[in-house]
C-alpha cells in the first residue's frame, strides 16, 4: 500500500530555515498540500498544490514536489512557526497522509 | 466566514456507535465534499472517507467500511458521521473538513471543524 514518509522531527533556531520533507512513489506525479497543527488547534493548510499558499498564510512558507519528495520549506522561521506538519496527498480516489513532523524552534 | 462547527465530546462502551454531527456556515453546503479525519491521542491525521452534500454518494477508506455511515440533511447544512462497532482504539478526535479543489485531482480540506473527542471506554 502506498506511504508518505515524514521524519518524526525536526529542529531549527530562529531566522534560519527549516526543510520538512515527505517522500512517497512517484509523489511528484501527484499534487501535495501541507497542513499545520498546534498543539490543541485543528490543522490548518499552509500549502496546497504542491506550491501555493493560501490567504493569510505568511510568505516565509513555500512549498515544491518532484520526484519522489515533496518538500515544505519554512524561511526565516518564527517560535510561532512551532507546531506538527502534515503532507497530504490523494492516491487515487483515497486520501493519504504523512505521520507528521514536530518542528521544534530552538 | 466558513465555519464548520461539531457536536460535543462523547463517552461510550464498547460496542456502542457514536454520531458526531458537523454543522457548515457560511457558504453553499451542498458545493463542496465534506470529509471526514480522525487522530487517536498523540497520533498523526487518518482520513476516513467523504460524502458528496449535494448527491449523498459517499466513499470510505477500507480500514472503516462496514463500519462508517456519512450522511447528510441539507435542510440544516449538517454532515453526520456515525462509527459503529465501536473499539477502545477507535478513541480519538474526529474531525470533519471541507474539501476545496480546483480541478479532478487538485484537492486540499480548509476549513476543519474544531474536532470532536469520542473515548470508548468501559
């Protein structure tokens, strides 16, 4: 069955830039969104279309797909940024998500 | 603004079914899918399936077939979920959210409802 594999963490000092990837077959070939998760909070998507930030989500996230992994890339990273991110992508008429990543802000 | 809102916290036993209800404003509810997500404490995101508003036509993931019914009352913008069989690792927030897409295969949920705990518990 199909997977999207996400590293279980990762850390970042503030201003730097913080890479969450998440990898799948041929993940490219799909379109993948990202959704972000503060502790207590319902997700919220940050990213959808591989690449595109919905309204009111801030320009520091971007967001790029091909080959197999998909990446969510957070620039000049804020401690409000801390929180778990999710990939999320349809195979088939089917739903998959990553098991997310905690980004810590240190 | 969107909203989606969702019924209180549930207790039940084992072998019970839980009804969570979710409550769309804010838009046409009969425009967009609605799904249905669920993550067990401290666990990542488990999508469960979606209903089509507009014509009740539903699709499940296999892990709950047979066990989850989505419905749906246009009347009042309301979108059910019901679990049956119910098990103590069937424990979890469930949410439901609205699916946005602009093509066949460009979809994302936004926005979620803001969860519902349901604890099977004896």
């Amino acid at each position: 069955s199909y997977e999207l594999t996400q590293p279980p963490s990762v850390s970042v000092s503030p201003g730097q830039t913080a890479s969450i990837t998440c990898s799948g077959d041929k993940l490219g070939d799909k379109y993948a969104c990202w959704y972000q998760q503060k502790p207590g909070q319902s997700p919220v998507v940050v990213i959808y279309q591989d690449s595109k930030r919905p309204s009111g989500i801030p320009e520091r996230f971007s967001g790029s797909n091909s080959g197999n992994t998909a990446t969510l890339t957070i620039s000049g990273t804020q401690a409000m940024d801390e929180a778990d991110y999710y990939c999320q992508a349809w195979v088939g008429s089917t739903v998959m998500f990553g098991g997310g990543t905690k980004l810590s802000v240190l | 603004q969107v909203q989606l809102v969702q019924s209180g916290a549930e207790v039940k036993k084992p072998g019970a079914s839980v009804k969570v209800s979710c409550k769309a404003s804010g838009y046409i509810f009969t425009d967009y899918y609605m799904h249905w997500v669920r993550q067990a404490p401290g666990q990542g995101l488990e999508w469960m399936g979606w209903i089509n508003p507009n014509s009740g036509g539903t699709n499940y993931a296999q892990k709950f077939q047979g066990r989850v019914t989505m419905t749906r009352d246009t009347s009042i913008s309301t979108a059910y979920m019901e679990l049956s069989r119910l098990r103590s690792d069937d424990t979890a927030i469930y949410y439901c959210a609205r699916e946005l897409a602009v093509a066949g295969n460009i979809n994302w949920f936004d926005p979620w409802g803001q969860g519902t705990l349901v604890t099977v518990s004896s």
